[in-house]
C-alpha cells in the first residue's frame, strides 16, 4: 500500500510540473522555480522518513523491511535491524531532503545516490554484526 501511495505521489508530480511548464511558457513563473530531479528526490526523502517510522513496527515477515539473511535468523534480530533501519531510513531522509533543495539537479542526483549506497552498506554491515553471535560456528 506504502508503494502505491509513493507511486500515485510520484505520477501527481509529474502531472503538476508538466502544468507549471506549460503555464510557464504563457507567463514569467522565474520567481518560482521548479526542478523535477529536486521534485522525484523529495518526494523519495519523504518517502524514506514515512518507511523510517513504520519500519520499527514490523513483524517478521518476506515482503517488508531490512531484509538480508542474518535479520532473518531469529525475531531479536529483526527487531533490532528493524529498529536501526528505521532510524537511519529517517536520517536519510532528511538529508536527502536538505539535498534536493539545496543543492541543483545533477549534483543532487550524485549526493543522494552516495546517501542511499551509504544507507544500504551501514544497514547491511550492522545486521552482519548483530547476527553474528546468533550464526552457527
């Protein structure tokens, strides 16, 4: 449902900066300008933040969440890469959102997508250590 709702957002967007480029060609709209790249990866930051706070109410399961092999092994561990998933989803998030308004189009592609490699080798290493004592020798 999540994905949905992210994905009516992200067709909405495109919608509306189709029609202010429209409108934009009739009337001088430069004291309100508009990028879709800024646009898309804000709607993605909020999107992160949303997914950081659900994140941590997750029951086990194979669709949802931080999901590699070793959140798996057992319900502690789930919860607690579930737990610092969510909390480094919402970082994220909101430094994904400082980026695409601050800084332009090109440049906050490369930054965000540094930010979400980042997001993905912390949360992956983090759930590698909290399973190793679980994982059998």
């Amino acid at each position: 449902m999540l994905l949905t709702i992210f994905t009516v957002l992200i067709l909405q967007s495109q919608t509306y900066y189709f029609l202010y480029t429209a409108y934009f060609l009739i009337e001088d709209l430069s004291i309100l300008p508009l990028n879709p790249i800024q646009l898309v990866f804000g709607l993605i930051a909020i999107m992160f933040v949303i997914m950081g706070n659900v994140m941590p109410k997750l029951r086990k399961n194979s669709v949802l969440g931080l999901r590699t092999k070793w959140s798996m092994l057992n319900e502690e561990t789930w919860k607690k890469s579930q737990r610092f998933g969510g909390i480094t989803c919402m970082f994220a998030g909101v430094v994904l959102f400082i980026i695409c308004i601050s800084v332009d189009s090109f440049m906050s592609i490369v930054y965000s997508l540094l930010v979400l490699l980042s997001l993905l080798l912390v949360d992956v290493y983090y759930t590698y250590k909290i399973a190793k004592p679980y994982q059998k020798k």
